[in-house]
C-alpha cells in the first residue's frame, strides 16, 4: 500500500499491483540487520541447505544430522543459508542527454518509472532504498533507509530531478563503490555515453566492493534507427557544439560506431557480469521490470 497519498505521474497503481507477487532479488550474498529475502554471507537458520560441516564442542545439538552419523559413525552439523534484507541503491542520470525523447517519454521520464517501482516493491518486501542523483558530480543523494516514509523522500527527489550539464558518470560511480559501506544491490539507470572501457572499470570497482550491479541502458528508438530524412542540426545536449548534417550522408558511419559500441559495451558486461539490460523507451517499462525481475528470480533458484 502506498504511504503517499501525493499523485506521482511515474507511478501506476495497475502496474504495482501486477509486479507485486515478484520479488526484487539480490544475485549475490547481502549483508543486513534484519532477516528477509536475500542470501547472506553468513550461515543462519533457513530452509535453504549449504553444506556440512564436523561438529564441534558447544554447537547445537539440534542441527546435528542422525542419519550421517549413521552412516558414518561420525557427528555432523547441518548448516543452512541465512537470509537477510537489502539495501538496495538507485544511481539516476541527471545529465543533459537524459532529456532526449522522440515520442513523447524523456529517458528521465521512463527513468523515473523504472526506479520508483523498483523502488516501491523493494520498500514492500522490507528492503531499505535509497537514491543517488548523478551528473557532473552527486547532485543529490538519500541514504538507503526501510522505513516505508522514507519512500516519500525518494519520490520528491525523483520528482525534483531535472537533466542538465555534463556527466561524469565514471568518477561518481568509482566514488559510490567506495562510499557505499555495505554489499547493496547498485541499480544504474543511464544512457552510458561514456567508452566501454571506462565503464568496465566502473563496473569491475563495484562489483570488487561486493556489490550487486545492475544497469538498465536506456536509448532512444532514433538513437538505434538513425531514421531522419532531412538535413538536421544536431545538438549536444550535455553542452557541446552544434552540428549541421546530412543524415544520409553520416548514417553508414554512424551506424558503425553505434555497432562498435555496442559490442564493445556487450564484451565488457560479459567480464563484469554485470545484470544489463537494454531498453529502448518507446517499450512498455513494466515488461521491462518483468523481464529483470523473473530473471534475478531464475538466477536465485539456480545458485
């Protein structure tokens, strides 16, 4: 149930409602201070088995496992996953480009729906949620709290956000894996107009740190099609020049460089393992956030 009675335009009732019976997953150990959903580092009291282990002077006598003893004439214990809570982290692109959008939806706008759902079904489940507003530099930052008000803080921030300047985005995500105390689920929601190489950098930082990443790349449909038909004056939109073009006369070479930097990124992904997903933001966002979230689902019941 929603603790703001406010109307937020990013957020759909219908949409909640449907995607609250899948639960936001970690892919990796998490360490929190109350039990939940998540794996832990730590062995603790679950139905999820982990492995044995010899018993030892002043374990609980109820983990010990008869039958091995039986079979073997020796004392084991049983030992099970712990489960724990999640702090998960959303880092929202506040840079110029996130103002782009061919049809009628700004990546900032379809930003702004991923993360405040993401964010409301992590708050249901007990999880802590905080935000990182980024651009050249953090514009804005909510530490991750599970207080379910504390919802309302995000939403006003998400409200507030609003694209300009440069990014930096490589220098605020090596900052974030070290200020980021805990393992946390880091979700990146961003264009990425940065090399391949640099992210992968990035990537590899926070994954060191222990954090579970995930990045949802957002484009454009004309950023992907190229489909202009007419000369165009071509903006940067994070502040650089303008420029004058022949679409015909560029599209071979831009389809070129879009083609290498996708597989240049795809290669990178693949090294970090990161959770990527591509999205287009002419695509229904909620089949998106099944997709993401049916595949941490899979991925936890194969670990």
């Amino acid at each position: 149930m929603l603790t703001d009675r406010q109307s937020r335009n990013f957020l759909d009732a219908k949409v909640l409602s449907r995607l609250a019976g899948l639960p936001l997953l970690a892919r990796r150990p998490m360490q929190g201070n109350v039990s939940g959903r998540h794996a832990s580092p730590h062995r603790g009291s679950s139905i999820e088995f982990a492995e044995y282990r010899k018993y030892v002077p002043g374990d609980d006598l109820r983990r010990l496992d008869w039958r091995a003893y039986g079979r073997s004439d020796r004392f084991y214990i049983k030992e099970f996953e712990a489960d724990t809570n999640l702090r998960c982290c959303f880092v929202l692109d506040t840079s110029g480009s996130m103002d782009f959008g061919s049809r009628g939806v700004t990546k900032l706008d379809y930003a702004r729906r991923l993360i405040a759902t993401l964010g409301y079904l992590a708050s249901q489940q007990g999880d802590a949620v905080g935000l990182a507003c980024v651009a050249k530099s953090i514009v804005q930052q909510v530490p991750p709290k599970r207080n379910p008000a504390h919802l309302r803080v995000i939403f006003d921030l998400l409200e507030a956000a609003r694209p300009q300047g440069e990014t930096q985005l490589a220098d605020v995500l090596h900052e974030l894996a070290e200020t980021i105390q805990q393992r946390a689920l880091v979700v990146i929601v961003s264009d990425l107009f940065l090399e391949p190489a640099i992210l992968g950098r990035c990537f590899q930082h926070l994954r060191f740190r222990k954090h579970d990443v995930a990045v949802f790349h957002l484009l454009d449909p004309l950023e992907l099609d190229f489909n202009f038909r007419r000369p165009m004056r071509f903006l940067d939109m994070e502040g650089g020049p303008a420029i004058f073009a022949e679409p015909s006369d560029i599209a071979a070479r831009y389809q070129k460089a879009l083609d290498e930097y996708l597989h240049g990124l795809k290669a990178v992904v693949l090294e970090s393992a990161i959770d990527y997903s591509r999205v287009s933001i002419d695509e229904d966002y909620e089949k998106v956030l099944v997709r993401f979230l049916m595949s941490r689902a899979m991925a936890r019941g194969l670990r």
